[in-house]
C-alpha cells in the first residue's frame, strides 16, 4: 500500500500511547515446562545452541547464574576426549578447580546421556556438582543416573567437533 498523505493523517486519533513500564527480565523466573529455553555457548571452534531442560533445577539455576555472572567468560574447555566428551567450567583448567559451591545430586531416571547431552560434572562421591559441565559427543548410557543434566546441544556440535579435532594430546588434555 502507498503512504498515507499528510491530510489523512490528521484525521487519525492523536492522543499519544501509554505503555506498561517494561519489567526487568528474570532468567531464574519460574517457567512453565512447556515452554523451552536456550543458551549458546560461544566458543572459537563454533557456537553451541543449548535446550535447557527442567529435570534437574537448582543445577540449571546454579548453571545459568554462573553464565550470566560471567564466570565462564574466556575459559577454555580443558578436556577433549575423541567420541565421547568435551569439558569445560574449571577456572584453572586442571580438571580440580570450582567456586566451593556444592550442589546436591539431581539424577534423572527419565534422561539419557545421548550425543550433545550437558550436564555437570562430579568428583563422583554424592552431592559434588559444582562448575565444571561437560559434553558427550555419542550416546553414553554408563553415564546415566550419575551426573545432573543441564540439557542438550541442538545445534553447533557437528561443526564445532569438526573444527576442535587436532587440539587436544592422548590423555584429553587439549594443546594451548
């Protein structure tokens, strides 16, 4: 359609707009299980799109107030393990760092470890969970029932494990 002319614009009702005052967004808000949410990891070999999931909750909110305080920011993922897992979330990169923040296991019966499946990592005695989180690059059923699920990788895997391989030495360590 052509625009409007001056002249029948001022035949329009003038009386300004009133807007609701915006809300601050609340990422931690209570969200129906209905509706889905995501996260992307930005990394150098390839962003990670993330489906968050509902089954474990206090290691979601603990794992998303981390994202967006930022402690992830320039980390690397310390361990690369060839068609099985990437991890990452230590700030000393030696596979023993975290922010003391200990969590309780929240073991899902429901959910298997498939390709792309992120969950937090564990020391594996109980209640151990903190920051580090990794993921698995094929289904990997021994792992079920013993680590909290965060989620899955719904897009980005195939790329970034493309572009990561050659990075890492025998014992999952990665090169710098």
């Amino acid at each position: 359609p052509l625009p409007r002319s001056s002249s029948a614009m001022n035949d329009l009702d003038t009386d300004p707009i009133e807007y609701e005052e915006p809300q601050e967004f609340n990422p931690f808000a209570v969200i129906p299980e209905d509706i889905k949410k995501y996260i992307v990891i930005l990394t150098d070999f390839g962003d990670l799109f993330i489906e968050i999931y509902n089954i474990s909750p206090l290691s979601v909110e603990h794992f998303l107030k981390l994202m967006k305080s930022n402690f992830y920011e320039n980390s690397s993922f310390y361990r690369y393990i060839p068609n099985y897992i990437l991890q990452g979330g230590d700030p000393t990169e030696s596979g023993l760092g975290s922010n003391n923040s200990v969590l309780i296991d929240e073991f899902s019966a429901t959910y298997n470890f498939e390709r792309g499946t992120i969950a937090l990592s564990n020391n594996g005695n109980t209640n151990s969970s903190d920051t580090q989180f990794f993921i698995t690059f094929y289904p990997a059923t021994w792992l079920n029932g013993k680590y909290n699920i965060i989620g899955k990788v719904v897009l980005g895997l195939d790329n970034f494990e493309y572009n990561f391989q050659g990075t890492y030495q025998n014992n999952g360590n990665i090169d710098d």
